[in-house]
C-alpha cells in the first residue's frame, strides 16, 4: 500500500522533519492493511491520524515506537485483541494508551475505523510539575488495552470533526489534544517503581524558582540568577533543573512566556507589543515569530479563535 506518512495539511505549523517517529506507527498499520485517511501536525509537537481498516485478518506488532499514542475506535474493531489478552474486544469509544516503551502484538480482525493522538513523554511528565506538582520521572503512561473513558472518548471525536486544514480548526484540535492529555495524566498515569528519584531539587527549592521565573518573565533571566535563588552553583542548578523540571532552564522559561502570552490574548485585548513586553520578548515580531512557532497559530489567530469559541 502506497500512502503520505506525513501529508501537508499542516506543514506551516512543524518543520518538514518529524520531531518523532510517527513513521514506524503509519509503517507498521501499512502492514496490517490500514490506510491513512486523515493527518496533521497540531503544533506542540502533537500528531493526529484517522485510520481505517477492512476485513483481511492480519498480525500487528508495536515495537518501542519512542512516542505515546492515544487510541480510540469510532467504529467497528468488535474483532481485534491483543494477543496477551484474549477474549478482550475493542468497540466504538473503546481507548487503547499506548507508552513509547511498550511492545504489544495484535490480532487485527474485520472492520475498525479509529483515530490516534500521538505525543511525546515530555508531553506527559511535563504536566506532572504544572498540574499535580509532581517530580516528571515519578510518572508514566500506562499501558492500557480497551479501558473506557467517556470524556476522553468524546474529546477524541471532536479531534475528528475539527478541520486540521485551517489554523482556526488546527488551533481548536491542539486545545483539545491538550486536554485530553490533562485527563490521561490524572487517570492512566502510573507511578514508576524503579525510579531513581536522585538529583532533583528539593519540593521548596523548586517552588522559588517557578515563582521567581514568573515574577520576573519580563526580564531577561540570566543562569547566574537562578542558581543564586536556588543557593547552587550554575553547574548544579543546570543539572538539577533539567531532573527536575524535564527540560533546561532556557526551554522551561520559553514555555513559561507562551502559557503567560496565551493567558493574555484569551483574557485581554491588549496591542501584542504589550503582550510582548508582559512576556519578555524583545518585540512584536520576535513574540509573533516564537508564539507560532510554540502554538502553530499567529497571534492574532490565536485571539480571534478563542473569541469565536466563547461566543458560540
């Protein structure tokens, strides 16, 4: 079967190049007969794919993809299990969570319509810290085969009625990717026995900085700063802040000047310079230029969208 792994109807939100593998998922349902009928990339690095698949009887395996994935069946799939759980059948809304670790085969069997959300760990742990205040390498995605989440099932079917084509549609289904990813972290995150929970910052350590961060977004923060909040040397707070944050200081403060920047053009009509200048940025276009670059939408895009959606 021949098809498009990555098609072009989001290319201005990501560069050409995958930031993952989405590859080996479309690779390995190309061989159990699927066929790709819809993908895009929603910016934040997060993917989505509609598949569909006839009756041929097929063999599937999953071999350490190296990304998440989020399944859920919209039709059909009422003959499929996985090998080490028979007798366990998929059904319409019925989801599959999927870690990039995980190794899995399959018996494919009659029709299944179903959509993927693909996104990476850092997607996952990074919410550990900002919503449960929890060091990232304590949590992963389980590795659950046909559990039911009625929520998370009904997001899933908005992702498919969004139009990925336009930014507007593209920004709508990135918002919702994220939410369906808050739900996943609260309701299929496990807790890693085998952690080495070594090297971190200590819990109030790791308070200051997150609120010397935010109290000085507008500012051009300096390493030296931080490890003097921290009370450790530049070396060491590097280090630690990577464990215990899951990025380095420079890409966990970027992130800090988008969420504050989304915040703003949701809640205010501020002129974007102004919301440049609240964010730290040197000016409007170097805010616009990075805004896109993070969200997958302009700006101003981003505020229309968000004005249509609250008066709908």
């Amino acid at each position: 079967m021949t098809f498009a792994p990555f098609p072009d109807t989001a290319a201005a939100a990501d560069p050409v190049d995958p930031p993952f593998g989405v590859h080996s998922i479309c690779h390995t349902l190309a061989v159990s007969d699927a066929t790709l009928e819809r993908f895009a990339w929603l910016g934040d690095n997060l993917a989505v794919a509609i598949w569909t698949r006839e009756t041929r009887e097929a063999e599937t395996a999953y071999e350490q993809p190296g990304h998440h994935t989020l399944s859920c069946y919209l039709d059909g799939g009422h003959r499929t299990e996985r090998q080490k759980l028979p007798g366990r059948y998929g059904a319409p809304s019925r989801l599959c969570a999927l870690p990039g670790d995980h190794e899995s085969r399959w018996w494919v069997r009659g029709h299944m319509h179903f959509v993927h959300l693909y996104f990476l760990p850092e997607h996952f742990t990074r919410r550990a810290i900002r919503e449960l205040d929890r060091e990232p390498r304590e949590l992963t995605l389980a590795d659950r085969t046909y559990f039911e989440d009625a929520r998370i099932a009904s997001l899933c079917q908005s992702l498919v009625n969004d139009r990925w084509e336009d930014a507007d549609g593209r920004l709508r289904a990135n918002e919702t990717a994220h939410e369906v990813l808050s739900l996943l972290l609260r309701s299929q995150g496990v807790s890693r026995t085998n952690a080495a929970l070594k090297g971190g910052l200590a819990v109030a350590t790791r308070r200051r900085l997150r609120d010397y961060i935010d109290s000085h977004l507008t500012q051009a923060l300096t390493l030296g700063e931080l490890a003097d909040v921290a009370n450790l040397s530049e070396y060491h707070l590097s280090r630690m802040f990577r464990v215990s944050f899951g990025l380095p200081p420079h890409a966990w403060i970027a992130q800090q000047r988008v969420e504050r920047a989304r915040e703003l053009l949701r809640t205010t009509s501020l002129p974007l310079a102004d919301v440049a200048t609240r964010c730290g940025y040197a000016n409007a276009s170097h805010f616009s230029h990075r805004f896109r670059e993070a969200v997958g939408a302009a700006p101003i895009v981003y505020r229309s969208a968000m004005r249509d959606e609250e008066t709908q």
